[in-house]
C-alpha cells in the first residue's frame, strides 16, 4: 500500500481540481447540469482514483486505478477544449490548464509503469 497523501502526482490533481471548479463558477448558468457538472466530476475523478488506487493490495490494481485517473484527464482535455469553442473559458485560462493536464499525465503514466 501507497500513502496517497504522500504522493506528489495526489497533490498536484487535488490543487488541479480547484482551479477547476475555480473557473467553472464562470461558466453560463445553463451549463450547471453539462460541462461544469462534467469538468467538476472529472477532475474529482483524477486524486479520487489515486487515493483509491493506493489502497490496493497489488501494484498492478494500483497501475489500473492510475490508467482510470489518466483517462479522466483525457476526458478533461476535451472539456476545457470545447468550453473554449463555446467562449465558456478564455485561451489564457485555458492554456495553464492544458499545461498542468499534460504534466499530471506524464507523471501517472511515468508512475504507473513503475508499478507494473
């Protein structure tokens, strides 16, 4: 068992997933039950799975759990993409999001191929 607390890649998607519902209390009130619901979820998702991951008794349930937390960034890739089509976020509130998705996800994927 992992201490998830411990581990930088849960501290980094926790801070990830307040600058998410930080910029999606800007969103059109309309879109409380479409793509704030959707983005809050995802990013929840990401250190939820970590935590919930590290609590396993193997590495390879562990490595699993982290691939789940790796597709929920994707997922939230292509939801800030689309906010911006829609003008929900500006390019400059996008692209240090961008950034940090792709840094969280370099760090799971390096993470998770030491488990396995």
């Amino acid at each position: 068992m992992h201490r998830f607390k411990q581990l930088e890649i849960w501290k980094q998607s926790r801070q990830f997933c307040t600058q998410i519902y930080l910029v999606t209390n800007h969103f059109p009130n309309e879109e409380r039950f479409g793509l704030t619901t959707q983005l809050r979820r995802s990013s929840v998702s990401i250190p939820s799975n970590i935590a919930e991951g590290s609590s396993r008794k193997s590495n390879k349930d562990f490595a699993r759990f982290l691939e789940i937390a790796i597709g929920s960034a994707y997922e939230i890739e292509t939801q800030l993409l689309i906010s911006n089509d829609l003008g929900f976020i500006t390019e400059e509130n996008l692209n240090p999001l961008l950034s940090k998705i792709d840094i969280m996800t370099k760090m799971m994927y390096n993470f998770q191929v030491t488990l396995k």
